[in-house]
C-alpha cells in the first residue's frame, strides 16, 4: 500500500489531552512501537510509523534517524543520505523549521505530501497539528500548505525527502 493511503486512514485520529497518549489504542501502540514516549512532539513518529507500514522491508534502515524534533529528524535523514528537494512529491516528507524574528528554530514540524497543486502548494498529512494548522495539536490532519521563500515568523519549509 502507498504511504499516502496509509496516512489517510489516520486523518481525525485525535491525542489525549497534555500529549499523553492517544484515543485510539492501536494508533498509540504503533507510535510506542517507533519510539514515542508520552509528553514528546510525535510529528516525525506519525511519519516514521505510516513509513514502517508502507515499506516494511526498509524498517531497518528507517529506525534511528526519526526523534521527537522534526528539524533534527531532517537533519538525520540527509546525514543517512537520502536527499532533500524543495519541490513537493506526492508521497514526500515535507519538514518545516519555525521561524523567529527571520532567524530558524530548534523547533519544526513535518508531514507526508498527499498532494501537488504546484512547484509551490501542496496538501499534507501531518500528525501532532489542528484545524488551524499549527505546529502543536490534538491529531491527524489533511492541510493545504505553501512553499514561502521569506519567513520571518512562523513555519518555513526547509525541505521535501522522498524515501
């Protein structure tokens, strides 16, 4: 199956309050099972699990490289030696680093590109988001994002790998 479909079929799974756990048990077992731990950002775990799924034979080469950071997760990933576009794929993880004052963050957050409108917009999948579309959240969401050149403040695209 196609790590897109997969990561449909968690849109509207929703966390418990205070990012300790999930509403849906099995949701939470598979998150445990690549290494999420109550009270960490899971973003880049969502993204690890819908990969395990979709490419069951590449699990061991996939483990590792994804932790609670979505910037360091895309950090690792290029230093494994998968390569970075900024040109969205369907079927791409999409990484954001937040933006302050024009100056990059520790902080970020990814997704999986479900579809590509242009070289610039595209809709993700992303877990650990909400309706409004923030970095922070209560679940799995299907957004409509953009690739913006200048951000001074808030979420910039650094990055689309495709595995």
């Amino acid at each position: 199956m196609q790590i897109v479909e997969i990561a449909k079929q968690y849109i509207g799974k929703k966390e418990k309050s205070g990012n300790t756990g999930f509403v849906d048990p099995q949701h939470e077992k598979e998150l445990r099972e690549v290494g999420w731990i109550a009270g960490h950002s899971w973003c880049a775990y969502q993204i690890e699990a819908w990969a395990w799924k979709a490419y069951p034979t590449r699990i061991a080469e996939l483990k590792g490289h994804f932790v609670p950071s979505a910037v360091n997760t895309y950090r690792n990933l290029l230093k494994a030696g998968y390569k970075s576009s900024m040109v969205p794929e369907v079927g791409a993880f999409v990484f954001w680093q937040r933006v302050k004052d024009g100056i990059g963050q520790w902080q970020g957050h990814c997704g999986i590109v479900s579809e590509v409108t242009d070289s610039k917009t595209f809709k993700s999948i992303e877990g650990n988001t909400n309706g409004a579309g923030s970095r922070e959240g209560d679940g799995v969401y299907e957004k409509q994002r953009t690739v913006k050149a200048d951000v001074q403040d808030g979420l910039k695209v650094i990055g689309f790998i495709k595995i």
